[in-house]
C-alpha cells in the first residue's frame, strides 16, 4: 500500500481523534489539527512523535492560509459543530453560525487544499457528514440541514471534479451515532433554551428530554471502530465510492428509509 499524506481537522477528540492513530499506525503521514492551541501539545504527547500536530481552527482565514503549501494527498474534513432544536422556533442566528463551521468553513478549506491538489494531479477530499444528512432528524434539524448540505456538497463536488479531470476524488462518510460526546452536547444545546419561551409545554419538553436520553443510550455504538475503519478504506482507496456509511446497521437502515421515502 502506497502511504499518504492525511490532514484531518478537529482531530483532538473522537472521531477525528481515533482516525489520526489508526492512520498513524499504519504508516501514513498524518497532520492531525485541533480547533484550540490549547489542545495541541497533549494530542502531540497522546499521538507521538512522528504526528505532526497544529491549531486549525477552520472558521479563521489565517488558520486556514497555513495548509496552502502543504503537499496533501487527503483533506479529512472532520471538525463540525452541533446545535438543536425546532425549526419552529430556534434562532435563526444559530443556525446561521452553525453553517458557517459545518458547511461554509470546511468548503474554504477543501478549496485551499484543491489549489496544491490540482497542481500536483491527485487527491482525496473527504467529508465526515452524518447519517442525519441522508435522514431528517426532528428537532436536530439545524444540525440535520448542515449535515444534508454537506453530503449534497460532497456529491456535486465529486462530479465537478470528474469533468476536472485532475485525478481529485470526494467521497463522504456518513455516520450513525457514536459515543464520543457529541450527540449529548447537540441535543443538549436545545435545552439550554428551549425552557425560557419555548412553543412546546414544560411536560412536552421533560419527555422530550427522557426519550432522547433512552435513544442515545440504545443506539449509540460505544467504540468508533467501525466508522474510522470506512474513513480509513476512503482514505486508501485508489478510488474511493461516494458514500461510506457505518456502522453496517445503519447503512441498511438508511437504505430502508430511502425506500419507503422518508
Ligand atoms: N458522534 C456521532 O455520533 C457522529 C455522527 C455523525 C457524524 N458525526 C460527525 O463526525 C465529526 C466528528 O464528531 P465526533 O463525534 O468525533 O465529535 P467531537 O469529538 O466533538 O469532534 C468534533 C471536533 O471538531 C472540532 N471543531 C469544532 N469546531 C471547530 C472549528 N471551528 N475548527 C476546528 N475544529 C473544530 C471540535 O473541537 P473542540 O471540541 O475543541 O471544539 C472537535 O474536536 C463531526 O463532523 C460530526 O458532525 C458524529
């Protein structure tokens, strides 16, 4: 296997985390890049030595300017930001900010990265998106819509490329939940002010809260075993597919929903 050169951002917890070390493990070169400076000398210690670790905070212009002359096989755009709550009454200012990481910011950066890819003839791009961009989720919809663009994004992106014809290829792995903190922090965020004036009652609101818990707890895959597997096969693939999405009960479950038009 022909080792590569990975950036991945917001690779200082979870998914993005897990994929830096097993990309490490087998060889590659890995810029493993985190959204505070704060975070950058404990993933050196915890990635090791040959980790090549710095502050890219996607949504600063000058962060992003730093990646420009660096020779890139695959842009792993990882880092994303969660925020809930109804469409019927979510401030709009929330989502807005929340595009702006999730969709805006990481297409930037894919555009950056492009520039040095086209020139030397070859890349990857990829895109963490999520199952909940193939599948609305109630109540998660900011998220949900960032999510929806993104694997959108992701799809024409690979299109353009192909009448590109530089050898650039853009797959997008789409997730189920995983156990890293983020879904307590995306469906928690809706609480923090859905209680003040909110259209729904406080029992609604309170049931809400029980439901979500129990369905985190049962659907949530503990290990990100499964999901740093397909973006590793993503990242090695001489030709990598469109979508990856993990864990395997998921990819059927999505399949299903298609099917019955969901
Ligand atoms: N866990 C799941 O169930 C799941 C399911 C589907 C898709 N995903 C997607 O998978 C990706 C990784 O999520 P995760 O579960 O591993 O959660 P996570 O640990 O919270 O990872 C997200 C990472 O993105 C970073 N980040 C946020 N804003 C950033 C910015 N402006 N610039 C640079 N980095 C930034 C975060 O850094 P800080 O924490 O320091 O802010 C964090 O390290 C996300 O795109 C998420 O949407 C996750």
């Amino acid at each position: 296997m022909k080792t590569k050169t990975v950036l991945i951002t917001g690779a200082g917890t979870g998914i993005g985390k897990d994929t830096a070390k097993s990309l490490l493990a087998r060889g590659h070169t890995v810029y493993a890049t985190t959204h505070y400076q704060a975070e950058v000398a404990g993933l050196k210690k915890e990635l090791g030595e040959s980790a090549h670790v710095f502050k890219l905070d996607i949504t600063c212009a000058d962060d992003r300017a730093q990646i420009a002359d660096l020779e890139i096989d695959v842009l792993i755009n990882n880092a994303g930001q969660g925020q809930s709550g109804s469409l019927a009454e979510i401030d709009i200012d929330r989502v807005r900010q929340l595009f702006e990481v999730n969709l805006f910011a990481s297409l930037e950066l894919t555009q950056i990265a492009l520039q040095n890819m086209v020139r030397r003839n070859g890349g990857t791009i990829i895109f963490i998106s999520s199952i909940v961009g193939r599948v609305p989720a109630p109540f998660m919809m900011p998220y949900s819509m960032t999510k929806f663009s993104l694997s959108a994004a992701a799809a024409g992106l690979r299109e353009e490329m192909k009448v590109l014809d530089k050898g650039i290829h853009v797959p997008v792995v789409e997730p189920g939940p995983y156990h890293t903190g983020f879904n307590q922090t995306l469906s928690d965020s809706r609480f923090e002010w859905m209680a003040k004036d909110s259209l729904f009652s406080r029992q609604q609101i309170a049931k809400m809260k029980t439901d979500t818990n129990k369905q985190m707890r049962l659907l949530e895959s503990k290990s990100t075993a499964s999901v740093v597997r397909k973006i590793v096969s993503a990242t090695e693939a001489r030709k990598p597919r469109l979508r990856y999405v993990a864990p395997l009960h998921f990819a059927i479950l999505v399949r299903l929903a298609r099917i019955l038009g969901v």
